[in-house]
C-alpha cells in the first residue's frame, strides 16, 4: 500500500496526537500538511532530496515527519537533540538537515512551519545519481552502535508501513485505545511497532519526550493510557511502590531482557505485559499475543508475526537447541549504506540477527542474547544471559550484566557487574560469587563480581555493555 493512500485513509474519527503542549484531531492533519509541503517547495527541497531528519517525540515532529513520507522523500531519522551516541556527521548523501526541536509552542504555530522547523542546507552534500536508490522513498535509520560501528539501515517506505501494519492484531490497537508513547519515534521501535501501528489503527497517540518517572506519571493521569510502549529501563523505575492503574490494558517492552520478578511486578500494575522482539533491519519480529494466558510468557518474546519466517542454526558449541536467529520477513529492510554511498544488501536469503536464541514446540521464541555474549567454558556454551539471570534472582540485586574479560582456569574470563535494589543493603562481591552455586553449575559461575551503583546504558536504554568492558579493564573500586 502506497504511503500517500495511507495518510488518504488515516482514521476520521475521534483520534488524536497529542503532547505536552499540544493536540491535533486526525481529521484535521490535512491542512498542516499541506503547510509542510508548500513550505518545504517554497525554500528548495525537491523531493528527491535526501534529508537529515531530526525530531523529537511532538506534535510538530510526527506532522513533519508524515509530510515527508507524504512526498515520498528519502530521509535519516534521528532524534533531536542528538544522543551522544550519535554526534557523527551528517550522511553525505543528504542535502538538507531539517530540525524540529523541542520547545513549547503555542496552538497557532501549527499554521506556521518556519515558527518550527530548523532548515540548513548541508554543505558535506556530495550529489547522487538521478536514478540512485536513495533519493526517492527510502527512510533511513543508525543503529545505536551497541556491537560497534553505528550502521544506516533502509528500508522502503512501503514496506516499513506494511511491517508496521503487520503488527497491529498482534498487539491488539484498535480506534478505542489510548497510546501513550515515551520512547523515541525517530528509532524503529518507537516508529514502527508503536506510532504507525497505532495511527493505522486509527488509536490516540500522546507523544512523551524526554521521558523520565515524573514526566511519565504527569502524562499518564492527564491521557489514562490503555497501551504504552516502554524500555526496560523505565519499567525498572515505573514499578517503585505503584498502584495497579485500571485503565491499562497492556504495556508493550522491547530492548533488553527483563526479569521475571520485574516482569511480575509489572502485570499488577499494567495488567499485562507484552514481550516485543525487532530490529532496526527487520522492525517487528515477534511479539506476545496479549490475550494469551499460557506458555512462558516473562520468559519468550512470542511468536513470530504472520509471513515471517524464524530458524535456529546450531553449531557444535551449542545445547538445547540453542543456535543462532535466522530470520526472514516479507516487510524487511533493503540494505546498508556503504561508504562508497552504495546500497548494499543485507544477505540473500535469510538475514542472520546474531542473536542467540531457542524456539519452542509451540512456536514460542525465547532469545538467549547476542552470539558474542556467550563463552565456550570447560567445553560448553554459556549465554551470559542466563548468568544474569541468576544474579538477578539473588538478594538486593536490581539488575545484573556479565561480560566475557581475560581468562581463567575454564577458559574465557567472565565479569558480573551487579547493581543493587534501593533499599538494599551494602552488598559486598565475595557473598554474591558464593550465592551463584545454588543457581549456575560450576562453569558458568563469574571469575569476578563488581557492585555498581548503576548500569550504563546507550540513548536506547538498551545495556552499554562497550563501556561495561572497558570496567572491567580497570582496578575494582569499593561500591559508593
């Protein structure tokens, strides 16, 4: 389905976008829209133009952001202002960088594009062939560079709808729904599994920015959201001594893992939770079934989505039908940018996601972590996240992260980084490495333990597990 039938087709209905300052009826985005168009025309952005895209979570952002898709422009989608994950250049294949910071804004200003939009001209632009893929209906995202170098992942704009519409039973939006949506709309999560799914499905969206606990609870009681889409990382704040919230009918996690007591304590207050699986190359993955009462569902993220094909490729260091995440997805991504500013393929046939995985008899797809966070120790593979785990059952532990660091006598060393609940008590690394026994066999069990107050993490709120390994080098400190 083309993008311009789809904003033809958005909902007429009671629908709204909403954030701290503003809201706009679906029914009347026609007319900002074609502000946006006519203001992009009137100061030189063909829409064969590449565009640096930065945004935030806002009125203003998501109404710029369907203009663009509207004119089928090629644009690199970014969060405003940039992580620092993200302070590289400009992609030289674009010409324009187009800002919409955040800021309080007036009703009015709606009408007036130039009272919001940041318009430069880049003068890195290196100019691409007419025929050149990137010029004409692609939407570009960087990956946050967790395994390394950040990469420019494309996608088609139809087929990134399509993925996006693809989730939509699964995740069970309707019109009635209320969709609160505190994590970044310029990554593939915040995108494609929680904003377009719910302006297809015709659902009030209430955009958050710079989501923290206080902003969040603010927004929660003004809108009474029925769906939210969370990180770990907030959930892990959210859940501190809260009521049950009625109007909820599900909260919808992707990133990293969360533990079953954390997943526990997240079904008494949002009724239930629904474990998403996705990626930037291949968006929505798998996703639990929110009326589902059965299976292991803290433990698995779901089945896969319909025409989406999963395998688990075993090598000889694996057990248990553990192997590698082989995916293929009618709706995936086209390629990477290379340097040479060429599209490059991601893989013919199906595209391995390096992620460590196991699929159960009933479909059920329970992810292990990446192949590079698991070691080969006394002749068996360990997934660091079943080290993490076991700590995280233990005692005063909030949330837990292991690494592979030097060696020891059973081969790769492994270093366990715990950080401690609140209201716990000093925890000391000795104890916990004894208390590891009762939950991992001998091989698994850390060469060391650190105690930290927090835990790293990248713009995503996934584990920055770069600067955990660069920890790890350096002489243990005492817990503060």
């Amino acid at each position: 389905m083309a993008v311009a039938e789809m904003l033809e087709r958005l909902p007429q209905g009671d629908g709204v976008v909403s954030d701290a300052t503003l809201s706009i009826r679906w029914a009347a985005i026609a007319e900002p829209l074609v502000l946006l168009e006519r203001f992009l025309a009137d100061r030189g952005v063909e829409p064969d133009d590449p565009v640096l895209f930065e945004c935030d979570n806002s009125v203003p952002g998501v109404l710029t952001m369907l203009a663009l898709l509207a004119r089928r422009g090629s644009f690199v989608f970014v969060p405003f202002p940039r992580p620092s994950a993200l302070t590289v250049g400009a992609p030289s294949f674009c010409r324009w960088r187009l800002r919409v910071p955040r800021g309080p804004l007036a009703e009015g200003m709606l009408a007036r594009p130039d009272s919001f939009i940041e318009l430069d001209e880049l003068d890195t632009h290196q100019p691409l062939p007419k025929d050149h893929a990137l010029r004409r209906g692609r939407l570009v995202f960087r990956t946050s560079g967790s395994l390394g170098v950040p990469k420019l992942v494309v996608h088609g704009h139809d087929r990134v709808i399509e993925n996006s519409r693809n989730a939509i039973e699964r995740l069970r939006l309707d019109s009635a729904d209320r969709v609160l949506i505190p994590v970044p709309v310029a990554h593939m999560y915040g995108f494609g599994a929680a904003l377009i799914p719910a302006l297809l499905a015709g659902a009030s969206v209430d955009l958050l920015a710079g989501a923290n606990v206080i902003r969040y609870i603010e927004r929660e009681r003004k809108v009474e959201p029925t769906v939210a889409f969370l990180t770990p990382n907030l959930c892990a704040t959210l859940v501190r001594s809260r009521a049950p919230r009625a109007h909820y009918r599900h909260v919808v996690v992707a990133g990293d893992k969360l533990s079953p007591e954390l997943f526990e304590k997240l079904e008494t207050i949002y009724g239930r939770v629904v474990n998403l699986y996705g990626s930037s190359e291949m968006g929505v993955v798998c996703a639990a079934d929110p009326l589902s009462r059965t299976g292991r569902r803290a433990a698995t993220v779901g089945c896969p989505l319909p025409g989406v094909e999963l395998m688990v490729e075993r090598s000889a260091d694996t057990q248990d039908g553990v192997g590698e995440l082989l995916c293929r997805h009618p709706f995936g991504f086209e390629g990477y940018v290379g340097d040479d500013l060429e599209l490059r393929s991601g893989g013919d046939g199906a595209y391995r996601t390096r992620d460590l995985a196991r699929v159960e008899a009933d479909g059920l797809v329970e992810l292990l972590g990446r192949c590079d966070h698991a070691v080969k120790r006394d002749g068996r593979l360990v997934p660091l996240i079943e080290i993490e785990r076991a700590l995280e059952r233990l005692p005063g532990v909030a949330r837990a992260a292991a690494i592979i660091s030097g060696q020891s006598m059973r081969g790769r060393g492994i270093v366990a980084f715990c950080m401690p609940k609140a209201d716990a008590a000093l925890m000391e690394p000795a104890p916990l490495r004894r208390a590891c026994r009762q939950h991992l066999p001998a091989f698994a069990v850390p060469d060391e333990i650190r105690i930290l107050p927090r835990l790293p993490l990248l713009p995503s709120g996934k584990l920055d597990r770069s600067t955990l390994q660069r920890i790890s080098t350096e002489p243990s400190r005492p817990a503060s």
